[in-house]
C-alpha cells in the first residue's frame, strides 16, 4: 500500500495547502503512525480495505488502553483528514470514517484569573533587570493583548508600534491582525526595548542582525516552552495561584473584556478567532463568575 509515501504526501499537503502549525503536523504524524502499526497487526494491506468496523475496532483499542477522550478524538480528526485525502486522490472511493461518530467531550470553561491576581503576577518581575524588564513586558502584552504564546514569541521588533499603541500579530494559518498595545504594555515595552533587550542582544552571535522582539539569555529569540517555564517561576511565588500558562492571560483578557461590557463580536477580532462559537465560550464563564457573586453576596441567594 505504500503507506509512508501517501502519509508524507499527506503531511505536505497540510503544511503547504492548509497552513497547518508543526505542532498539528507533529500529531497527525504520530497518530498515523500508530494508525499504520494497528492495520499491520489486523493484517490490513491495502487502504481500499480500510472499513468502519477497522476504525471501531482501533478506537476500541485506544479505549482498552484507557486513553482519554480528548486524545481519542485528536486521532479520530487526524484518520478524518488523512482518509478524506485519500479520497480526494482517487486512493480510496469512500471515506470509512463517514459513519463513525467523534466521542462526546465535555468542554472545560476556560480558567482565568480575577484582577487582584492579574495585578499580583504582573508585578512580580523586577523591571530593573534585563530579564525582568522582558518577563514584564511579555506578561504585559499577553494580559493586555491576549495573544497567543505562539504569537508572543513570534513577534519582532518591527511588529510593534508603540507610536501607534499596535502591533502586527502572526496568528494560526499565518493570519495577520493588528491588536492594541494598551498603555502599561506599551510603558513595559519602551522599558525592555530601550535597556533590557539591548543587553540581551550583546550576547546574540547575528548582533544587531536579530529581529526577535523577545530574546533568551543568548540573545536570540525566545521558544513559546521557555515562556511556559518563566511564568512558572512568577506563578510559584504566589500563594494562591497554580497551573496557570500563558494561554489563561488570553482567557483573563477575554473575561475581563467581556465582564465590562464588551461586545462579543469585537472581542472574536481581537482573538483573532475565525468561528465566533469560539469566543462565546467566554460568556459562560463570565456569567459562572456573576452568579458566583451573587451567591457570596445577596441575602436571599
């Protein structure tokens, strides 16, 4: 069946055709895989012999291995797109996954933080450090922004301008938008562009060659995981807050947005969602929030 060509083939076609991240990729990859060593065990050679019962019966086996449903679901949409591909070339003349349902997931509300916290954690870096000035700004811009890690570290220097109070973010599918740079990012900004970058970028071998924005200790530019680990070095020196990543500042800024009268719709743009059923999300947990304080506080709740 020449299965690694048509999964390669495949992979390429979401990279170049569809504007897939790597980290998508990285999964459909593992998932096919695992997909492939399963058809290998139930003899299967040809994908034309691929059938609803064969899919059922790999589901099967993930559930017997107690996979979560969330990560059964992911290798469910990677078969739907692979299989669809398939089609599409002329490889297959049916999708065998038509008839096989995805498993219902509950979808946990988005976990954000109430603004004593937000104020707390933002004031923890020490502006007056090369790294701190950065960890500040980069907090700032998260909260004040609500971008995506992704879009955060991916940014340049040009990307921002703070004479505007904009900047031009990157988002999934390399979807441009424009988003506000409020003024306390904007104030963290001028501070790390104007001390704390530039002695990060001392250290950088491309000098003044190196366009990212927000730089590491070597002075080239900082991964969304190192992001992840610096919040976690502010988070743990607050008693009360845990397990919180950089995703929950743009669920903390989409909250907030909403608690105070913000429309639902200008709130998808800023996101940058495609699908407003997305940003609706953020409804319930502001209305979970109000009617937790009306629990705490009226006499009659």
């Amino acid at each position: 069946m020449n299965s690694d060509q048509w999964v390669e083939r495949f992979l390429l076609s979401m990279e170049m055709e569809h504007n897939a991240s790597t980290h998508t990729i990285r999964h459909y990859a593992s998932d096919l895989a695992q997909f492939l060593e399963f058809l290998g065990e139930q003899s299967v050679k040809e994908w034309s012999s691929v059938t609803h019962v064969t899919v059922r019966s790999f589901l099967a086996s993930l559930h017997a291995k107690q996979l979560a449903k969330r990560s059964v679901a992911r290798k469910l949409s990677a078969l739907r797109s692979f299989f669809r591909f398939l089609t599409q070339e002329g490889q297959i003349s049916s999708n065998p996954l038509a008839s096989v349902r995805s498993p219902k997931l509950e979808k946990p509300l988005p976990k954000f933080l109430y603004a004593d916290q937000t104020l707390r954690l933002l004031a923890q870096p020490d502006a007056a450090t090369s790294l701190g000035a950065r960890d500040r700004a980069m907090f700032e811009l998260l909260y004040g922004s609500g971008l995506r890690v992704g879009e955060l570290v991916g940014l340049d220097v040009g990307d921002v301008r703070l004479e505007l109070g904009m900047a031009l973010v990157y988002g999934k599918g390399g979807k441009e938008r424009w988003v506000p740079v409020g003024e306390h990012a904007a104030d963290a900004l001028r501070v790390y562009l104007e001390r704390g970058r530039a002695e990060l970028l001392a250290k950088s071998a491309q000098g003044a060659g190196e366009e990212a924005l927000f730089l590491n200790r070597d002075g080239t530019r900082l991964s969304d995981r190192s992001v992840r680990r610096i919040l976690d070095k502010y988070v743990d020196r607050i008693a009360d807050l845990n397990r919180i990543s950089p995703h929950t500042l743009r669920h903390t800024f989409a909250t907030h947005l909403l608690e105070a009268g913000a429309d639902l719709r200008s709130v998808q743009e800023l996101l940058g969602h495609a699908h407003l059923s997305t940003t609706q999300v953020y409804t319930h947990v502001t209305k979970d929030h109000l009617q937790s304080i009306y629990n705490r506080a009226h006499p009659r709740a």
